[in-house]
C-alpha cells in the first residue's frame, strides 16, 4: 500500500473498530423491537409459520403465543439498548433462538424446497438460517460487556 492508501485504510479501520460493535447492539435492537411489534400487532408476515411452529405448545392459543413471543422478542430489543442489560438480551435471544429454528425440524416441508431437504430453504428456511448472523452478532456485543472500553451504549 502506498503512504496515501495506508491513511486512508488506518482511517476507515479505525472507524469500524470505533462504530462495528454499536452498529451492532443498535441494529439487533431494532430488528427485534420492530419484529416483535409487528408480532404483537399482529401483522407479521412471519406468524403463519409461528403459529405452525407452536401448534402443539401447550396453555395458550396460536394467536397467543405469537404476541407472547413478540413481546418477548421486544424485550430482547430494550435490552440490547443498554450496556447494563445485554446479558439479559443475551439470554434471552439464547432461549427465543432454540424455537426460532425449530420449523427447521418441525416444519421442513415449509423451510425446504420439495425433495431439497437439507440443502435448498425456502425463502422461509432461509429467513431462519440467517439467525446464525444474529447469534453472531450477539456473540460479539457479549464479549465486550466486561471491557471497561467497551463502545456500548
């Protein structure tokens, strides 16, 4: 690299280091308070397979359980607001993210392509298999609750 590009990368470096983990805390807070609201409003497009995915759980309703996992995932939202409450974002994700891909075991003829099973989702399956990019994301907030620099909010 020459002299200008080494400053130029240096700058543009440093300023994801700087930005990267609260770009991230943010997004994940807003892709989870929105999801979770259009759950409660109930105008996701995503409670078709919520309800299939739930049918068999027992004590509430279909319609029940999507507002309950909405408002749930709103809570993992708020939580990943605030550098004293993404432990319990964490958690919480950890435990929405083991029924999140469960239409994956549950449900394949909808995640998958017919006669595709495991290797072609549907555009269902593959909204679910981009969680891994979620739980990532949440990887990286998480190791830097403890860091007296961290850039959290």
């Amino acid at each position: 690299m020459s002299i200008d590009s080494e400053k130029i990368d240096r700058s543009i470096t440093g300023f994801m280091n700087r930005h990267g983990v609260q770009a991230l805390q943010i997004s994940l807070a807003v892709i989870f308070i929105w999801f979770g609201l259009l759950k409660t409003f109930g105008i996701s497009p995503a409670a078709a397979l919520v309800k299939s995915t739930v049918n068999w759980m027992p004590v509430f309703n279909t319609d029940e359980w999507v507002s309950i996992i909405g408002w749930w995932e709103v809570i993992i939202g708020v939580c990943f607001l605030f550098k004293k409450t993404i432990r319990i974002a964490i958690a919480l994700l950890a435990m929405q993210m083991a029924g999140t891909f469960m239409p994956l075991i549950l449900l394949p003829e909808i995640a998958f392509q017919q006669g595709k099973i495991p290797y072609a989702p549907t555009i269902e399956g593959q909204y679910i298999i981009k969680n891994l990019l979620i739980i990532s994301a949440a990887l990286v907030i998480g190791g830097t609750v403890r860091n007296k620099e961290s850039k959290l909010l």
